[in-house]
C-alpha cells in the first residue's frame, strides 16, 4: 500500500526570511491526520533567505538530521560545536536531555533544506553531534545509505531503527529496495519525478509505504532526488 503526501497538500509558511513547508505537523500547522509516520516526526523543507536563520532555542529527545540541498548553514549549539553545513553533508543531532542551537544561512545565499526530526529509541540520551558528506557521486544512480543505527557503511549513527538513504538517478534510472517483513518505508523526493510502483512522484511529494515487499523506483528526469526511510 502506497499513500501519497502531494506537495501542494503540505503545510506552509512565509515569514519572509523563512519560506517553510511541513509534510506532518509542526509549529502552527496542525492535521490530525499528518502528525508523522511510525518514527518519522517531521519533514521541513525550508527556504532560508541569506544572513537570516534560527536563534539560539532548544530541543530534547529527538534526532534531528539536515540534509543541505543548496547554500550553505553555520551551526552553533550548548555541546561546543560550530559548524558550517554545505550540500551533499548531513549533520545529525541527538537533543537527548537537552540542546541549545542555532542556525543561520551565509550572507550572500539563500539555503534550501530538509529538516528531519526522528523520535529516538529512548529519551534522555546524552546530546551528540555528528556531520559527515556524501558526496553526488556516491549518490548518483544506487541508494546511499546516509544514517543508521550504528552507523553502518559510513553513515552517520542515529538512535533508532531506522535507515535513511539518499539517490540521485538520471532519466530512465532505476533503483530498487526489498522490504523486510513488517517494515515500512517512507519516500520523500527532493527534485526531478519518479515512478514508484506504479506511482508517479513530482518534486516535493512524499509517499508512505506499508505491506509491500519491493520497491522499484525509476526516475522519470534527469536529476531525479530523493531520500529513501527504512523503518520497523
């Protein structure tokens, strides 16, 4: 079974710096019927104009990822870290029993990403960073696994049982992932149109995946992007 989460359908948001849209919901955006999917909390897309960003606020138990399509991020929080984040890098953050941050995007460019938020296994951890690239090639034409418990293959380490990969395909390219039984599975796509069993994806749709055993997805456009959720 494959549901479809249509772009157009997503909450949205303009703040002027921020241009937002929320597949589940976040902030003031409320649906009772998208308020995640199995561990998968939030989806953000995010549109930030240059020198503008997030002040310094808090989470706690959760693991957020931000996955930087284009621009560029700076990263600051209350564990002593300071980073800049640039596209094809994923930063993960265990917020555990507490995190201050802020995130900010260069002076001279706007920043488009992907924030992701993952319930944990277990609440109050201890906070962790984590930030590692992957770079196009890696992605381009197979699925690049991008996080996992444990950080399998080079992936960044999250707190659940979740795996999340990244591709990139051009037209006509196919890629395919068997689902174990009782898994689920979740496809954001990031830009280009895919095909998905049967179903057609268009940039910025989502699609929730439960009792199917394979998962044939062949881009229809070049630069076909989109990340992929492995979860029990």
């Amino acid at each position: 079974m494959i549901k479809i989460r249509r772009s157009k359908e997503r909450g949205h948001a303009n703040y002027g710096w921020l241009d937002t849209h929320y597949t589940f919901s976040f902030s003031d955006y409320y649906d009772p019927h998208f308020m995640g999917f199995r561990d998968l909390r939030v989806i953000n897309e995010d549109y930030i104009e240059p020198g503008q960003g997030f002040p310094k606020h808090g989470h706690r138990d959760m693991e957020i990822i931000t996955y930087i399509i284009t621009g560029e991020l700076s990263h600051r929080d209350s564990m002593g870290n300071g980073e800049t984040i640039h596209p094809g890098e994923v930063q993960r953050m265990t917020a555990g029993t507490g995190v201050l941050h802020s995130e900010f995007s260069s002076e001279t460019d706007k920043t488009h990403l992907l924030q992701i938020w993952i319930l944990p296994e277990q609440n109050r951890l201890t906070p962790s960073y984590e930030q590692k690239l992957f770079s196009a090639n890696e992605k381009q034409g197979k699925l690049r696994l991008i996080a996992a418990r444990g950080g399998d293959d080079g992936a960044v380490h999250i707190n659940q049982d979740v795996k999340l990969y990244a591709s990139i395909l051009k037209s006509g390219e196919e890629v395919s992932l068997d689902l174990a039984e009782k898994r689920h599975a979740w496809v954001q796509l990031i830009s280009g149109s895919l095909d998905l069993n049967g179903e057609i994806l268009d940039a910025g749709d989502g699609a929730a995946i439960s009792d199917e055993i394979t998962l044939k997805i062949k881009a229809l456009e070049n630069l076909t992007e989109f990340l992929l959720f492995d979860m029990h």
